[in-house]
C-alpha cells in the first residue's frame, strides 16, 4: 500500500481505523499530521501527556506505535506457536508499559490509556523468509517503509528497528515465564514484572540505520546491525528509540569492538553482553544477569 498521506500510519491488514477510549472520535487514516496536531493542542490536558505519546503521535508513521515484525520460522515453528509467541510479545511488551503507566499517573500524566490502545504491530508473514538473513530482512523492511512514503532514523520504533523472529527466538519467547502485573512499591521504584528467578527470553531487533557500507561507522567493528531485546525491556526499548536517535543515549560501541562470542543485548537506555548460546535469563534487578539457560540445557529440560 502507498499511502497517499504517509503522516498518518495506517496499515492494510487493520480494518478498522484506531480510535482511543480516552477520544470521542476515530483517528482517520486521512488525517494530515498538521490536522493532528491541532485536534491534540486543542485538548485542555494535552500539555501534559507523557513525552513518549507526546513526540511519536507528532512522527509521520509514529502514531499508532509498535513493532514491524517479520517472521523468518515456518518449518520448525506451527501457525499455533506462532500466535502463542505473537501473544507472548504482545503481553510482554504491554506489561511493561505497565510500569511506565503507573509512574506516569503518580507524577499527574493525562491521557495515559491512549498509549495503551494505540499499540499495533504490522506481521509479515512469507514462507519465502524461511531462514532470512538479517540482511534480507533489513532492505524487506526499508522497502516497506519507503513504499509509504515514510522514513527511518527519526525515533519511531516500528520504522527504525523491526523484529526478527527466527526459529531460536520463537523457542525463547515460548519458554519464557508469563509476566505478574507490576506494581509501584515506593515512588521512583517499580517491581520487577516477572516473579523471583523467573526466566525470559528475547527478539531481535534490526538497526534500520545500520549500513554495512558505511566506513564511517562508529558502532564498532564487529556491529551487524542487530542487538537482541530481552521481552521484559521491549516497551523501554520503544520508549527510548527517541533518545537513539537524538544522541541522548549512545549505546552502539559498547561491547562491539570485539568478536561475536557475545551478543549485544540493550533495552535502549544501556546495553550488556551475554554470551552467544544463551537462551533464557533473569529479568531480576537484584541480581546480575548470571541465571542463565542454555538452549541446549532447554532442550533436555
């Protein structure tokens, strides 16, 4: 589809257009961003919105938000997992957003809830893709985006990274630990969404961005332009897609300056590195990320 006013995001496979139960009306797909941005202002409680829907529902194609996923797993991987995992991510990602919620109501935020119903992914699906290459994956998705008429590097999470999910990230997301509802325990403190030593798994997100010809790159030698986001950071990492990409938070040369033994893992605002075979982990902010499960020891399990 090209999309003859690519300021307002609205994908063919949604048949209906968004509408929030915090509007009274429906966001057209027709809106122009300019129309947008008026109806918003014109709000009393706008000015204070929180700053993620504040800046993606002003982006061309940023509102409404989500993730571009393409899957890569048909042979080892069941239409039934398949939506298994897609729900999973789904919860993960809003059950994150759950904490951000309550800390956004506790410093006297408006307009809270849209966020929550303006969360849309766009599914490609291809047995084409069956083992794609991230390389493949990146120009499907660039061509995507430009076919709308819409650009990348501007802070919007569906249009600068887009997930991967090839058969071992399906598996991880399958194995991970069902997600407890957060809580704020302490102002400035929330809990952890995963009970003690639970384990969860992660999706790969492609760096839009990333060109591999670029000889001026600074993410490091050994970057391929994909880090891996653990399910309990998904929401923080589309919160902070905005600081990448306005240089706020520079992550990219951390850990990639050496040989891919490790994967770069990163919620947006900080990264570490895990070695190569893991396959599940600890979300628990008391401890380190030491508890660990292999794939392997998965599969015996």
């Amino acid at each position: 589809m090209s999309a003859p006013n690519p300021s307002i995001f609205h994908d063919e496979s949604w048949s209906t257009p968004w509408q929030s139960s915090e509007f009274d009306s429906e966001f057209p797909p027709n809106e122009t961003i300019g129309q947008r941005i008026l109806r918003q202002r014109a709000r009393p409680d706008w000015a204070s919105v929180p700053p993620f829907l504040s800046f993606q529902s002003g982006k061309p194609g940023g509102w409404p938000w989500g993730w571009a996923i393409f899957r890569t797993s048909y042979t080892h991987t069941s239409d039934k997992d398949w939506a298994k995992a897609i729900e999973k991510l789904d919860q993960s990602c809003l059950n994150g957003l759950t904490t951000f919620e309550l800390s956004w109501a506790r410093s006297g935020y408006n307009t809270i809830g849209m966020i929550r119903d303006g969360y849309r992914n766009v599914i490609f699906e291809d047995p084409a893709l069956e083992g794609a290459s991230v390389a493949t994956i990146r120009t499907k998705h660039l061509e995507w985006v430009k076919g709308h008429g819409l650009s990348f590097c501007g802070g919007t999470p569906r249009l600068d990274y887009c997930i991967l999910l090839d058969d071992r990230c399906v598996r991880s997301i399958l194995a991970s630990a069902e997600p407890v509802q957060p809580v704020l325990v302490q102002p400035g403190s929330l809990s952890i969404p995963y009970a003690p030593g639970a384990m969860v798994g992660y999706v790969n997100a492609v760096d839009s961005c990333f060109d591999p010809e670029d000889l001026d790159d600074d993410t490091g030698e050994f970057y391929q332009g994909m880090v891996r986001v653990h399910l309990d950071c998904l929401f923080k990492f589309a919160l902070h897609c905005e600081d990448l990409m306005t240089g706020e938070h520079e992550w990219g040369d951390w850990g990639m300056d050496f040989p891919h033994t490790q994967e770069v893992y990163t919620d947006g605002y900080s990264t570490t590195t895990e070695i190569k075979e893991m396959f599940l982990s600890s979300p628990d902010g008391q401890v380190k990320r030491t508890a660990s499960v292999t794939e392997a020891e998965y599969v015996k399990l």
